[in-house]
C-alpha cells in the first residue's frame, strides 16, 4: 500500500515540475475535489485566439490581465480580468445560488453570491475596474 502511494505522489511531483518547466501559461493540479487547471492571458482578445481557449465570447477583447480557474471533471469555473467594457448579452441578474467549490487566492470568499448580472451561464459582478464572474457546476438528473 505505501508503495502505492510513493509511487503517485512521486508521480505527481514529476508532472509538477514538468508543467512548470515549460513555461506553460496554465497548470494541472490534483485537488480533493476534482482537478484543476488555471489559466492567465494578457488579454481577452488573445484568450480567444489560445487554440486550448475556453474563454467565453462575452469577455471583452480589451480585458486585461485575465485569470480562469477551471475544474477539467466539470463545467464549474471561476474567473478575474479587469478592464474592457461587458456587452449586451450580459444583462442584470439573480446571484448565483450555487456555492462555488473552486478556490484562488484572488477569489473573495462567496463572491459568486454577490454577483448582480448574467452573461449567459455566467454570473458576473463588477467592482470598480475589476470583472469576478462564476459559472456553476451544470447539475445533471440522471433518471434510472
């Protein structure tokens, strides 16, 4: 059994120092509740043409120093930019009512809950220059 355990933990530690290595704008960690991928982009336009985007079309292409959380086993996600102007899609809305599981240091606890516009599955808030957007894990009935 600890063999087991060595083995993925030093499995982990190789994927680590892989990921970082490269010089790649996102990394994959392992978390208790699923995995987790985050992603910066210097601009909202530039987000979009990132073959691997999944940045979502209403973040304007003017936004600027864009951080995206993403659970990979999942559609939860949680997002940060800053600047840039929202469109008409994006219109006043309920907070989110789901909790957000996802976390970052630059993610105020319970943000999602004070978010007051919707762009699509998104629920968005604005504060001051600053755009905090969270979109809910898609909850799926499965009938037997």
């Amino acid at each position: 059994m600890n063999t087991k355990i060595t083995a993925a933990v030093l499995a982990a530690a190789t994927a680590t120092v892989a990921l970082s290595g490269c010089g790649l704008k996102e990394g994959l960690t392992e978390k208790a509740n699923g995995h987790v991928k985050t992603v910066g982009y210097a601009t909202g336009a530039e987000g979009k043409r990132d073959a691997d985007a999944r940045l979502p079309e209403w973040v304007p292409d003017g936004a600027t120093s864009i951080t995206e959380v993403i659970r990979t086993t999942g559609s939860e996600r949680i997002l940060k930019f800053t600047g840039g102007t929202l469109p008409g899609v994006c219109v006043p809305g309920p907070a989110a009512t789901q909790a957000a599981t996802l976390a970052a240091q630059w993610w105020p606890s319970g943000q999602e809950s004070r978010t007051d516009k919707v762009c699509g599955e998104w629920h968005v808030l604005v504060q001051g220059a600053d755009v905090y957007a969270f979109k809910p894990e898609t909850l799926v009935n499965k009938r037997s």
